[in-house]
C-alpha cells in the first residue's frame, strides 16, 4: 500500500488505488503540452505546469459532477432525487428511516412496476429485507386445492378460488428490535400490495414452516 502526500491527494488523503483522476488529467494535459518541437517546457517550476494543473482541477471537477448526476438515475445511489421519486412512486418514507432504507424501498418499489413473476418478488422482498430476508415459500403442487361453487340440480358454478397463487415471505427477526421488524413487514406489504396481481394472495411472517389456508398468527408463519 503506498500513501500518495501532495497537491493530487490533498487530506483526507487516499490510500493506495493507483492515480488519481486528477493526477491522470494533469499528465494527459502535460503530455499534449510538450509535444512537438514547439514543446512547451512543462516541467514542475514553471508556469505551463501550473495552468495544465488549474484545467485539470476544472476538469476533474465537471468530471466528479457528472459521476454524481448519473448517480441520481440509480434509486440505489440517488441523491437529491430521491424525495422526487418517493413522491412520484407514493413511497412515504418513515420518522427514523435512514437513506438506506429510502433508498432500497424506492429500489424494489421501481422493480415492482414493471415486473411481478416470482424472481421479482424475490428480489423486492431481498432488497426491502436485506439480512432479515429467509425465502419465499410456494405452496406444494400436492396441496393445491381448486373449488367451483355450484348448485346441483342447478346451473355449474362459476366462481373459483385456489391456493395455489399464493406466496409467502419469510423472515427472521434476529438483530432488529419489534419496531424495526415491523416496519420493515410494513413496507414489504406495502410493496407486494402494489405489485402483484389480484389473483396472487401473499403474507409475510416469521417461522419454520407453511400450511396452505392457514394465516398468520401475529408474526409466526404456521
């Protein structure tokens, strides 16, 4: 590891990575300079080095503001756009969120738009969740159950229910207080809410095992 002291790594300095942007504008700059048999001398003490270092300063500077104005295009790395976002997508941050937090709701919220087969949920219960997140269980094609209503002797029935749209989220509660806990389940229901068809129910709990048509009792999955 070297530790680079100096007018390219000013404090807080960088440690080690190479040169930095600036210091690889300033030679680019340096080099065109002294090309030539009209070759400025571009050596430390004098002028022409110190003018090529003010352009690259310049240039570093527009070069670090693009860098984060594309950022605020990515829900994961925006900015100053993501209230302008939350609004346009109705995510309602909370009290004690933090900008991550903000920041991986509006991000499965984003994905939930467009996209809502089973990898989809997966990844906005993953990304709401994080370390909290266990698996997405589906229940077993032995365990669907199929019912069409009807009257006999009468007309065939035309409704239907079955269990078989059916997914649950599972999570663990290790490391977060109830209140964390709840908010995060909050916000993934509201989140699967909004992303999922009709005809795909859902829960979100906590537990070891699933039951087909059977809810949830407080957080536990039974």
């Amino acid at each position: 590891m070297t530790i680079g002291l100096g007018i390219y790594n000013p404090m807080p300095m960088q440690l080690g990575g190479g040169d930095s942007i600036l210091e690889v504008e300033h030679n680019a700059i340096l080099d065109e300079l002294g090309k030539g048999e009209l070759g400025f001398d571009v050596s430390e003490d004098t002028e022409i080095y110190w003018e090529a270092y003010g352009d690259a300063v310049a240039s570093f500077m527009f070069w670090r503001m693009n860098q984060r104005l594309s950022a605020q295009g990515q829900p994961k790395t925006m900015m100053e756009n993501l209230p302008v976002w939350e609004e346009a997508t109705e995510t309602r941050p909370g009290p004690n969120d933090t900008g991550f937090d903000r920041r991986v709701r509006l991000d499965a919220k984003l994905r939930g738009i467009a996209n809502n087969a089973l990898p989809d949920i997966e990844q906005a219960a993953e990304r709401i969740l994080g370390d909290n997140f266990d698996a997405l269980l589906l229940v077993d094609s032995v365990d669907w159950v199929v019912y069409w209503p009807g009257v006999n002797p009468g007309p065939p029935g035309f409704e239907w229910t079955s269990n078989r749209a059916r997914v649950c989220i599972r999570a663990t509660n290790s490391n977060l207080s109830q209140e964390q806990l709840d908010l995060k389940r909050s916000a993934l229901v509201n989140q699967l809410d909004a992303m999922l068809p009709a005809w795909v129910s859902f829960c979100v709990g906590t537990g070891t095992s699933f039951v087909c048509n059977v809810g949830i009792i407080g957080e536990t999955l039974l």
